[in-house]
C-alpha cells in the first residue's frame, strides 16, 4: 500500500507533464516560472520533508517489523531491560505513521516512521529462546554443600520440562554483601518460546520463582534481611518538640483550624542561640 502510493505520485506528477506538452505549454518552463514559491516552500518544509524520507527509507529498506510484530522502541543510548523489555503490537504501517496498541492496557498510539529511525526496535517475533533470569539471595553462613544441592535440583526441574525450558544456561553469584549477610545468586534459563509468545514466557518463570522458594525453605538456605537501624536524631527530635510545644505525637504538628502551624497558635519561643 505504501508502495503504490509512492507510485501513484509519480504517475501522475508524470500525466500532467505529459498533458501540459500536449496542450502546447513547456512544462520546464513553468516550474521555472515557480521557482521562487518551490524555494520558500521548501524551505518551510525541510526538516518535515527531511523526516518524511528516513520514514520511508525505514519501512522500505531497513523493515524492522512487520504487521502483528511486538516491538519496543527505546533510546539506542540506554541499555535495555534483562527482565525483557514492554513491546507494542504493531497494527498498521504506511508511508507516515505506524499504529501500535500496547498488550498489557489494550491502549492504541501512533509512530511517525521519521521518529523511529533513530531510534533502538526491538522486534519481539525475531527474538527466539528467550533468556530468563532469576535471583535469590542466601545468607553468608549458608555451606556450599547446600548451594550445589540447589543448583542440582533446579536443573533437574528444568529437564523435566523439555517443552518449556531448553537448558539451565548458567548459576552463578552475581553480588555478595557481607554487611547484609547475603550472596545473590541469579540462575539463568533459556525458554523454547520466543519474546512474541510471551505468556508461556511468564508462566513457566513464575513456576521457576515458586519451585526455587520452596527448595530454599526445605534446604534452610531462606535469606533473613537484618532488622533496620533506628534513627535516634529523628527521635530527638520529636522529644524536643514535644517539650517545647506540650504536645504528644511525632514530629509533624500540623496545622489548628484557623489553617496556623500548632507551635504557632501556642506561642512557643524557640531559644535563640547566642
């Protein structure tokens, strides 16, 4: 479609040379006539025109989707998500724009195919055998013994699932934090389906999340975060407020019913410091 519009431009930008020699005017000299009028609007619309073409060049030459694509445009500076990246359905393509409808909301937006020349497309359906990531944490004191007996039983859970997972890809600690308590592990897996068919990509993950849960639990590798740290300045705080204005509660007084801060309306003197 995009093709033919192109085509039927020239066709007729053609026709009316063609008429305009039958009827005995020089089309050549015509144009030449409005030059000065092409001139200014060109310029007016160069940027425009300049977009228009990388547009066109995009979807004819470069082509990265196709029509029921899932894709992600992002900015080719920043790197992408691990996790997978949020992709469009791509609805419909012409010479301007391209219409894309997000699967998670069901919500429909628009391209301008210049815009995304430069731009990062990701295209879901050429992405096979998604990779998936998942990372648990155990504490410092947990023995080795133990980590490899988790690796051991996750592998197993994933070759006794031949048309979900295509292999254990890797097990490996990413992070150790001593002050905390905990190593992180990720485990990496690589899924028969690709990016396109992301459902069976969620489903099989989150079995993968549970399954690796309850292996913790029966291993006694769970992970316990160490209580957070009390902030006795803030504390102080409020107890000097409490004295100075007399009254219970935390640190944020608020406001009386005139709209008047609560130390206010009581007329406290804060101490000047010498």
């Amino acid at each position: 479609e995009a093709f033919e519009k192109i085509f039927n431009s020239v066709f007729y930008v053609v026709l009316g040379c063609i008429v305009l020699s039958a009827l005995g005017f020089n089309p050549l000299a015509l144009f030449l006539s409005l030059s000065s009028i092409i001139l200014s609007f060109a310029f007016m619309i160069g940027s425009a025109s300049a977009k228009y073409f990388e547009g066109i060049l995009l979807i004819f030459a470069r082509r990265p989707y196709d029509i029921g694509d899932r894709i992600h445009v992002s900015d080719p500076s920043k790197d992408c998500s691990g996790d997978g990246s949020p992709c469009w359905f791509v609805e419909n393509v012409d010479l301007f724009t391209t219409t894309v409808r997000f699967g998670t909301t069901n919500e429909v937006a628009t391209y301008s195919n210049g815009s995304l020349a430069s731009m990062r497309i990701i295209n879901a359906k050429r992405s096979p055998l998604a990779m998936r990531y998942v990372r648990v944490k155990f504490g410092v004191d947990v023995e080795y013994a133990k980590v490899e007996v988790f690796k051991s039983t996750i592998e197993a859970f994933v070759k006794e699932r031949p048309r979900e997972w295509v292999a254990l890809a890797g097990f490996r600690a990413t992070r150790v934090e001593a002050d905390l308590g905990y190593i992180e592990y990720v485990i990496v897996c690589q899924h028969v389906e690709g990016w396109q068919n992301i459902g069976p990509i969620l489903n099989s993950t989150a079995q993968l999340h549970q399954y690796c849960l309850e292996v913790s639990k029966q291993l006694g590798m769970r992970y316990t975060a160490p209580p957070l740290p009390v902030h006795l300045d803030l504390a102080r705080k409020d107890m000097f407020l409490q004295q100075l204005t007399g009254m219970p509660g935390n640190s944020t007084l608020g406001n009386d019913n005139n709209g008047i801060p609560a130390f206010a309306s009581k007329n406290v003197d804060f101490p000047v410091p010498l």
